[in-house]
C-alpha cells in the first residue's frame, strides 16, 4: 500500500498551486506518513505500521491501538490491520 495509511486509508489528494497572477497547476497533496511500531495491551506485543502523523494523534485520543481497531471500519484497514482487528477480538 504505497502513500496511503493503513489504519484509517488516508491516501494523496490533488489541488493546484495558485501563483500570484492566479495561474493554476496540477499538484498532489501527500499525507505524512511514519513508519511506527505500535503496542497493543491485550496481545502485548508490538506491530509495524505506515501510518499518517493525523492518525496517530487520533489513536493517542481514541486510548491506543487496541480502542482504535475495535471501532475502525474494516473497509479502510490494510490487510495485516484487519487480521490484528480479528486476533484482537478472538482474544476478548
């Protein structure tokens, strides 16, 4: 999944650049994504993500990794999330 987070799906979106005589170009906005390691409580045990700057601030809101799977909608997760999501809840 190249340029796009892998827990809630943000991917790039496109604009213009707008110079000072109001000429327009094409250009792409890119999320901020890091490459992060996050820990679940219930398994104990970390997982590496590609995961945007945004999202982790809202994982730190939501109470971690473990509260932030068990509401997040299955569409939106990569594959290795929703398979967490699933061990997660086979060990509730």
């Amino acid at each position: 999944m190249a340029r796009r987070c892998e827990l809630t799906g943000l991917g790039p979106q496109s604009g213009h650049n707008v110079s000072h005589a109001k000429n327009r170009t094409k250009r792409r906005f890119l999320p901020n994504l890091c490459n992060v390691t996050l820990h679940s409580d219930k398994l104990g045990e970390g997982h590496k993500f590609k995961v945007a700057a945004s999202t982790l601030r809202t994982i730190d809101h939501v109470g971690g990794l473990d509260a932030f799977l068990a509401k997040a909608d299955d569409d939106k997760l990569s594959p290795s999330a929703l398979k967490l999501k699933k061990k997660l809840a086979k060990a509730s």
